[in-house]
C-alpha cells in the first residue's frame, strides 16, 4: 500500500473513503464495515451482503482509498448468520459517536 501522503491529502482520503463507506451501507450492500485498532498491515474490514465476490470487487473499486492504492483490498467468500444486514440501523440507534465525526 501506498500510504506516503501529508496529512492534509490523507485526511481528505479518509473523509472520501468514510463517505463511500456510508454510500455502500445505505444501499444495503455493506452490512458490516470498521477499521481494526492496531497499527497492522491489515487496516480493517468489510462484510458484503452481495451474492458473489465479484459483485464485492466491483463495490471495493470504488473506494477512493483503495483507488489511490492507500488500501488494498483481499476478498473471500464468507458465510454469516442472516439477521447480519439487521445491526447496521441498530447501531445507528445505539453508538456514541460516529466515526464520521
């Protein structure tokens, strides 16, 4: 990955790459999406709710993130309980504070 930018361009990055985050979730095709806390090659994680890994590299290629090569995205298939896709307008109700903010 890419991630030599000053901190103005990567703060701008991070604002497209969180709104196309928020764009992908109200479509109902992003069930579950969040950074992991550490410092590790691997940043975070998406869950799809699409049929097929392709439909799931098509949606990731428009992440600017990973358009600026910032991110690399690795996809496999995967198998999760169906109320999935249920959390997301509860966690709205729920959370604190948005990452958003």
């Amino acid at each position: 990955p890419n991630r030599d930018l000053d901190s103005l361009a990567a703060a701008e990055l991070q604002t497209a790459h969180l709104k196309n985050i928020f764009a992908m979730a109200a479509s109902g095709k992003l069930a579950v999406a969040g950074p992991f806390m550490d410092d590790g090659d691997i940043r975070g994680i998406y869950i799809f709710n699409v049929p097929t890994v392709e439909e799931a590299r098509a949606l990731t290629a428009t992440d600017p993130a990973i358009q600026a090569g910032s991110l690399v995205m690795e996809l496999h298939p995967w198998y999760g309980p169906a109320t999935l896709p249920l959390l997301a307008p509860l966690s709205k109700r729920v959370e604190k504070q948005s990452i958003a903010e």
